[in-house]
C-alpha cells in the first residue's frame, strides 16, 4: 500500500500526530490513579471502581466502526477535531459528577472520553502509517509510542499527586467522624476533580482549534491494483473487507498483545507483593516496564527499516515475549519480576509492526481496517481477568492442598503468566506466515 499524495517532508506532521498520541497517552494512563480516587469519594467495592478502566475499553469496542464511518465522511483531519471536541465535553462532565458526586455521571464522562479517544486513534493511527514508505511505517508508529509512553507516565504523575495525596489520611479520617463529617470530606475531595478537567477540557479545544489549521498533508491509501482478464475487463476481486484474512489475523494478533501489555504493566506491583517484595519497592514495577518499552521504541526508531524489517522485529518480539515468560515461571523473588518488566521489550514493536502489515493491500477499505484493528483493543479489558481468574484457581487448589497462603498466593500468581504463552504464539504465527495470507505479492 502507498499513498496517494506524499509531502516532501513529513517531518511537521509526524510531529503534530505524535502530540496527538502523547494527549490519549496522558487521557489513558491517569485512568490509574482515578481508580482509588472514585472507590473512595464514592465509598466502592474493587469491582465497581475498576468499571472506570472498563468504560473507557467499551468505547473503544462500540464506537470505532461508527468512527470508521465518521472518518470515511469528513477525513482523517477533521476526525482528530472532532475526536479532540469530543473528549473535550467528555472532561467537563466531571464538573456536574463531582458536584453530585455520582458514580454513574462520572463513568458517563469517561466513556464519552472514551469516543472521542477511539475517534482520535480510529484516525491517527492509519495516517501515521501512509504518511510515508510502508517499509518505514513501523519506525513512525514507535515514535508514537514513546510519545504515548511518556505521556502515560507524566498523566499518571500529575494526577496521582493531584488527586492521591493525602489519600491514606483521608481514609483514616472517614473511619472516626460522624456521618455529616465524612459527607463534607468526601464532597471536599471530590472538588479536587474539578480544577484539573477544567484545563483538561480548555488544553482539548484549543487543539481541536488548531489541528483543523495544522500543516497535515492529505494522504488517501493507494486502491488496490486489479489486472484485467484475457478479455481486458478489470473485474474487481475485492468488495468486502471479508476478503481480506490478514487484517482480520491482524486484528486477533492485535487483540492478544494488548492484553499481554496490560498484564505485563498492571500485575506487575501485586505480582511484586505476592512474592513478599515490599510495597515502598513494589510501587515502581510499572514504571520499569514502561521505561523497558520506551528504550526498546527508541532502539525500533533506529534500526527500523535500515537494519531490520517490521516483519522481523514482530518476530523477534514474539520470541521475546516467550523467553521472557518462560524466564518468569522458572524464577523466583525479584528476579522473576524483572522478567515480567522485560515484557516491556517483548512488546514495544508489536503495535507499530501489526498496523502496517495489517492494512497492507486493503486500498478503500483502509480506514474499516482501521476501525477493527482499534476494537482489538478490548483485548486489554478480557485477557487480564483471565489472567486472575487462573491465579484464583490455582491458589484455590493449593490452599485445599494444605499449602500455607504466603506460598500459594506466590505459586498462583507465578502460574497465572501461563496465559502469556497462546498470546506470544498467535502473535508469532501473524509475524511468520498470518500477515501474508491473501496478500498480492
């Protein structure tokens, strides 16, 4: 696949698409620190709270076709606008949420969030890739991520401070005064929301502004080429995008990497805990992983496509992901948790090898590729509970075994990274030999 229209120098719009993916990066990431946040303003169990993950991966599975559709409209400019306006109302329905202090208005505002980021993704994502040679794709889409990465890491920081500081004592409090007390401290915390969406929301329509007046190129996947028959008559092979298996490989290869990448960013502290690690030390795991994932974009940035190709790099991180889970399950104590962090090389470059290979060849049908290729990122809200519910299983045999909690709770949570294996496998079979079925050579 090639584009239709290529400016020169793509240096400007790579730019201008990279703070696109640092904005979603930072709107994704403080997801993390919102989770404590709403189980205690709002007095939650642990499953409600993490429906504020959940409201945000629904969008993504409801609303990216819809987006497909919109974009097909108005074009891939005009979408990220209007994704921006979007997410932007999204953040000023935090003020009525946490005037009311309801738990509903606020996962309202996240899933609207929610639309706007899969708009947004639905249409950087597949510019980013045809903005230049298809061969060099996979470098741009890792300068997205580390662009994505450290977003995440600033967005978690920020709001962490913002809206977890002093957390503990809150708690504490809330235990020894009156029912009218713990109103006013609880309406007193949930204020603490309001200032931080304000800007949030101004910093989003600013850019929507912005981006409708940016210097971003037109750029229009190439139709796929058609030869004519023994008659002369082109005769149109592709009507469906059915007919097209290895985005739809793509699209299950890309469904099973991002519920790896959240299980190698979001069990890694409890995974720490579980094997009796401090939790002063344990509340930096994440952080290592993020940061093995940002070292690995800036080495794929450099050695992609003028040392190695994307298909090898995805192979690579398919092996990768498979030494390194065996190394977590042969291991133990903290040197088996450096294992679970060094999952963050074996995923870096799986997101920017799959988009390319995956709207390879798909012409009109690229920006529906798009869109499904964004709805895999439900993978993400199914694979790591899986993830839990073999921990769960497994701590449940062996305590019925007789075994003490503090070594079946250890032993679970190691067996629990069984899962990784059929992920890294589909995700090597897409790099081998998925990424070519019904491919024109």
């Amino acid at each position: 696949m090639t584009e239709k229209s290529q400016a020169p120098n793509t240096l400007v719009p790579i730019a201008i698409i990279a703070g696109l993916f640092f904005i979603f990066g930072f709107v994704t990431w403080i997801n993390g620190a919102l989770i404590p946040f709403m189980k205690t303003i709002n007095e939650l169990t642990d499953a409600q709270s993490y429906l504020v993950a959940s409201a945000s991966y629904i969008s993504f599975v409801v609303m990216a076709l819809p987006a497909s559709y919109v974009i097909s409209k108005v074009g891939y400019r005009w979408g990220m606008s209007l994704g921006l306006i979007i997410m932007a109302l999204g953040a000023l329905v935090f003020i009525p949420a946490a005037e009311a202090r309801t738990y509903w208005v606020f996962l309202t505002g996240i899933f609207i969030q929610g639309i706007g980021m899969t708009l947004l993704q639905t249409a950087s994502n597949p510019y980013i890739t045809i903005l230049g040679p298809m061969e060099s794709a996979a470098k741009r889409i890792a300068i997205m991520g580390i662009a994505n990465k450290v977003a995440g890491a600033l967005g978690s920081f920020i709001f962490g401070a913002i809206l977890l500081t002093g957390i503990d004592e809150i708690k504490e409090q809330l235990t020894q005064v009156t029912s009218e007390e713990k109103t006013v401290l609880l309406n007193e915390m949930a204020d603490s929301v309001v200032m931080p969406y304000i800007v949030m929301a101004g910093v989003l329509f600013l850019l929507a502004i912005l981006i409708t007046k940016a210097p971003l190129p037109h750029v229009e996947a190439a139709e796929v080429e058609e030869e004519p028959n023994e008659d002369g008559v082109v005769i149109t092979k592709k009507t469906s995008i059915f007919q097209f298996p290895h985005l739809w490989l793509g699209v299950l290869a890309l469904f099973v990497y991002v519920g790896v990448e959240v299980i190698a960013g979001d069990t890694i502290i409890s995974y720490g805990l579980s094997l009796g690690i401090p939790g002063e030390e344990a509340k930096t795991f994440t952080l290592m992983t993020l940061m093995a994932m940002v070292a690995t974009y800036l080495l794929g940035v450099f050695l992609i496509p003028k040392y190695i190709s994307q298909t090898i790099a995805l192979r690579g991180s398919a092996v990768l992901g498979i030494v390194f889970g065996i190394g977590i399950i042969s291991t133990t104590g903290f040197t088996s948790v450096l294992f679970v962090a060094a999952l963050g090389i074996a995923n870096a470059l799986v997101w920017p090898a799959i988009w390319p290979l995956a709207l390879n060849g798909l012409g009109k049908f690229t920006k529906t590729g798009s869109a499904l290729l964004i709805m895999a990122i439900s993978g993400g809200a199914i694979i790591p509970p899986l993830y839990g519910a073999i921990v769960d299983a497994k701590k449940e045999a062996l305590l019925s075994s007789g075994i003490e909690v503090t070594v079946a709770t250890a032993e679970a949570s190691t067996a629990g990274y069984y899962i990784l294996f059929p992920c890294y496998a589909i995700i090597l079979y897409y790099a081998l030999h998925g990424h070519t079925i019904g491919v024109k050579k």
